[in-house]
C-alpha cells in the first residue's frame, strides 16, 4: 500500500505534474470533441435521415467510430452521413490512438521508468556502514581498482553522475554503485563519508577539488585525488586532499623508464623506510645472457634480485634463470646499493633516438622524463596538445602508412606508443616492429584486457594504466603495508609473528606454511637492513619483515599470524 502511494505521489512532484496538467487538459479537449461530433451526429440523423438519437446514443455512436471499433449498429445512409462518418475515425486514429498513446509514453511511462531506476540508485548507505571506500568517477582504473578492493573483502561504494554507467556497473560486475553529484550535500551524506575509511576523487581536477572541500567541510577522513595536471597538486593539497596522485606523469615516466635503450638507470617504484623496491631493464647491462648465479648481482652491489618480469609475465628468481634481454629485474636494497648498480651498468651510449607516438598528457609527461636524462625524442600526435609549451610535435595521425617510415623509425632505439585508444596501440605497435625489428617497443594499454594482446602484437613491455593506477590507489589504502607488484603478486611488511622470536628462518617454517619468501628484515628502531636474509639468519622481534607472495598467500599468512587489533 505504502509502495503504490509513493508511487502515485512521483506523478504530484516536479516535471510529473506539470505533465498531469497537460494530460488533463488534453482529456477535456477529446471530451469536447467528442460531445462536439455527438451533437453533430443528432443533427445529422435528424435532418438528413429523420432519424431522432439521444445524446446518450450519439457519445455512443462517436466513441466506437473513434476507437474504429464500428459496431455497425447505427450507420447512415448518406453522402454526407457517410463523410462525417470518415472525418470521426480519421480524427479518432489520430487523436485517440496516436497522441494519447504517444504522450502517455513520452510524458508518463518513460520519465517514471527513468525515475525508478535513478532511485534504485540513490539509496543511502545503511546507517551501520562504517570503514568503506568511496569511490568517486568510475574509469578503467578505478575498476581495477575495485575489483581489487573486492577480492580484498574491503567493503566500497562507486558514485558516479551517469545513470547509464551506473545501471551497466551494477548489472555486470555487482559492484554496489550510487547514482548522483559529489557536489549534492544530500548525496555525500548518504555515502556516511565520515565513518568511511578512505574517499578516492577521480573526476576532473575542479571536480576532485571540490570533494575534497566537501569532504572536509564535515569530517577528516583522507582523500586520495588522481589529478590530471600536476600543477594542480598543490591546489588539492589547500582543498584537503591528504594524498594526490598525479596519475599521467607516473604513467609516462613508467613508459619512458622502460623505453630508453641507453645505459640503465632503476625505476624506484616504492620504499619501505631505507629500503627500495626498483626496477632495471637487463637491456644495456652486462648481464644479458648470463644466468642470475652469473651475475653476481648480490655479491658485486648488495641488491637482492626478487623477481624477474618477462613480457609482462613475472616469475620468482633462481639461481639458474637466464636474464634474457627483454627482461626487467625486481630488486630491492638500499639507495646506495642501486647507486653501485647503476655504476655497474655503465654509461648511456652516445646515440640513442625514442619516438613518442601520442602526446597527450601521458606522451608528454614520458617527453619530460626523457628531456631530463637526456634523450633525444620524435614525438607524434594528430593534434598540439594545449597543456604543452615545453615541446614540438610533429603534427600527423601516426598510423597513415608514410608517417613512420619518412620519420625513419628504423633508426630509432625505442617507441612509446602512447595514444588513447588501444586498437590504435596495437597497430602502431605491429607497424613499428614491422619498420624495425629492433627496436624496444613499449606500449600503454587503457584497458586491462589488451595488455595480451599488445605483448603478442609485438610490443617488449605494456604498461597498462589501469593496473598501475589501481596498484598505486591501492597502496594509498593499505597504508603502505603491500604494494601489489602487478596482478597476481604483492610484497608485504609484517611484524615479527609471535612465537618466531630466536628462531632462524628455516626453523620457522614461514615458506613452506604459507608460500610467502622473505624479500628483506627491517629494523623496526635502529640498524641495518637485511636484503634476501639466508635461512640460517636468526628472527627478531627487532625486525619486520618484507614478505612477496600471491594475495592468497599474503591471506594465508594472515590467517595462520592474525595480527592484532592495533597495527
Ligand atoms: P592522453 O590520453 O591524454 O595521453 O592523449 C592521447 C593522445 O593520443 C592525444 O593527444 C591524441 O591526439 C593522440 N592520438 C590518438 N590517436 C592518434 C593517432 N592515430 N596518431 C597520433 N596521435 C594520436
Ligand atoms: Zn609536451
């Protein structure tokens, strides 16, 4: 009953009932009308036929003409009588049977239809809902973000303005979403921000300045903010924002760290106190073809070697692993170790050449990067990027088939293939191996799904966005306790379990119990660090330590270590 009332009350609210005025007054124009060609219809009868109707039995007559029913009970059997007769169905198809229908839908059905699946919607929060994440813009990477958060069991809201979006996010992937504007108060209200444990902004940069603002106006819990420009990061900041991410800037320089084809320099991609987690491209080093014992990397820098990535696909390291060309080393140590590696592998060789394909704000931050080296660049992109004074493109879409080959791609050492669309990636990515075999193609997938199908198009590395920014939200909210490496494996920080104190680690059987190795110890106060500790070193509560493993085994660990309600 209480559901049919508020029902009928949409139709008494807003554009509804300025609709329900229309109607009515259209209903009053088909009475009349009628009553109109009822009267007609006596005067007809009697004067051309001699025939006397009540006004009863012509409303009667008019109505089955007009809803073309025609009895045929009453009929004339005249010209004129017959004229009439026509001009009443015609205007009753049309008035009866085509506008009112029409109206009915337009103004009726569809506004109410569209109403109810808002409302679904914009319920609020249940009033227990406490430590969620909400989750404002919904792209490619806070999906990943997302479905992260759900593996996770983290408990989080999507909100975004398009209803569409909204119905789509919820019908396939169950996500719980709300429909609205961060900017409507009753909206934010109803997403219970102040008992949530994290907000991530990632509309535009006003946008996202003004849910920090709001969010600030009524309590203090953090914002993350993906902001386009970096220039804008201090703007955040002032609004509130307790973390900001300039998204597209650490996109290029991923990109531009693994395209130079020159001398290795780490990409840092995280730290734990003193201790680094990088990267470093085999390319360029002594090291390629020597197998990990070959190496000596240890021995000769101090830098553990974790993991190794190949063609986007990453496997641990052993002591027999061939460190292939194309393969990016995981390593963790200290800023002086990777300072000694960074000596070891050498100077950049004096001729180096990287063609940017795209010069959005992701190609143009990866054209900073390599200005700072330096490295000389070609950009291409079909248009002048407005938010660029710093650089010179060349003007031309770059999958026209002269473009590359006058610009002579053969000669260069890298691409970045940078544009916003994936299949253009792909195709740029065979053009370019095609052009030269050579040369180190690394490509940005906007959608997780075509990483695969960069790598067999040819490309040496895929950076895709949507991992990289989930990867980097996701540390904002686990408070730097993991960092996920890439899908499938993250590196962890734990206290020492209890019970483990004295014990060495191959007594405390932690590999074998939950699958997880020991990357590193970290003194909790003072001391040294110690990278990739050999089994017979002594646990401590002194030290943390830095565990990789897969988020099941991560979970394993936690289940058989639970760690105390504090930390
Ligand atoms: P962003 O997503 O901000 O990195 O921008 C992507 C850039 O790729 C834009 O500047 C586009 O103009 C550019 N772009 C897209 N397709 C092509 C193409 N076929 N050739 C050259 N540039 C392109
Ligand atoms: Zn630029």
């Amino acid at each position: 009953m209480k559901s049919i009332a508020s029902e009928l009350a949409y139709f008494l609210r807003g554009r509804a009932r300025q609709n329900l005025k229309l109607l009515l007054t259209y209903c009053a124009f088909l009475i009349g009308l009628i009553l109109i060609y009822a009267t007609i219809f006596r005067v007809l009868m009697l004067h051309l036929e001699g025939r006397e109707f009540t006004m009863i039995a012509g409303i009667y007559w008019t109505i089955t003409v007009m809803t073309t029913l025609g009895f045929g009970d009453i009929t004339f059997h005249t010209d004129l009588g017959y004229i009439f007769a026509t001009l009443v169905t015609v205007s009753g198809v049309i008035f009866l049977l085509i506008i009112l229908p029409f109206g009915m839908v337009s103004l009726f059905i569809a506004p109410w239809i569209e109403d109810r699946l808002r409302h679904a919607h914009r319920r609020d929060l249940p009033e227990d809902t406490s430590g969620h994440v909400v989750v404002f813009g919904v792209d490619p990477v806070t999906q990943s973000f997302m479905r992260r958060l759900k593996a996770r069991h983290i408990p989080f809201v999507a909100v975004t303005g398009d209803l569409q979006q909204a119905q789509l996010l919820a019908e396939e992937t169950g996500f719980k979403v709300v429909y609205g504007s961060p900017t409507e108060p009753k909206i934010l209200d109803g997403l219970r921000i102040a008992a949530a444990r994290q907000v991530i902004a990632n509309l535009s940069d006003p946008e996202n300045t003004n849910i920090c603002l709001a969010v600030r106006a009524r309590c203090n819990t953090p914002v993350t903010a993906i902001v386009d420009d970096p220039e804008h990061v201090g703007l955040m900041r002032l609004a509130g924002a307790s973390q900001t991410i300039p998204l597209k800037k650490i996109l290029g320089n991923y990109l531009a760290t693994r395209s130079t084809t020159c001398g290795v320099q780490a990409h840092v991609l995280d730290t734990f106190g003193a201790l680094l987690i990088a990267e470093i491209a085999v390319h360029g080093t002594p090291f390629v073809g020597q197998t990990l014992a070959q190496a000596q990397i240890r021995q000769r820098t101090g830098l553990a070697v974790i993991g190794i990535w190949n063609r986007g696909r990453f496997s641990l390291p052993q002591a027999e692993t061939i460190l292939d060309d194309k393969d990016l080393m995981l390593l963790a140590g200290t800023r002086q170790q990777l300072d000694a590696m960074e000596e070891l592998t050498g100077e950049q060789p004096a001729e180096d050449l990287v063609f940017i394909l795209g010069h959005g704000r992701i190609g143009c931050a990866a054209a900073h990067f390599l200005d700072k080296r330096p490295v000389p660049f070609i950009l291409v992109d079909r248009e002048i990027n407005p938010n660029c004074e710093d650089h010179i493109p060349v003007i031309g879409d770059a999958t026209t088939p002269q473009i590359l080959r006058q610009l002579r791609v053969n000669e260069a050492r890298g691409v970045i293939i940078t544009t916003n669309d994936d299949s253009t990636n792909v195709f740029l990515t065979l053009n370019s191996r095609h052009l030269n075999p050579n040369i180190r193609i690394v490509a940005r997938a906007n959608h997780e799904e075509n990483v695969e199908q960069l790598y067999s198009a040819g490309a040496d590395f895929v950076v895709s966005n949507a991992s990289v920014g989930a990867s980097i939200l996701s540390n904002a909210i686990e408070r730097k306790e993991t960092i996920f490496l890439t899908e499938g494996i993250g590196i962890f920080l734990r206290p020492l379990p209890p019970g483990l104190d004295g014990k060495t680690i191959l007594e405390s059987r932690l590999r074998p119990q939950t699958g997880c190795s020991i990357v590193a110890m970290i003194p909790n106060e003072r001391g040294h660090i110690i990278v990739s500790p050999a089994p017979e070193t002594t646990l401590t509560t002194k030290m943390d330590l830095l565990f990789i493993g897969t988020p099941a085994q991560e979970e394993t660990f936690d289940r058989l270590y639970p760690r105390p309600a504090s930390s």
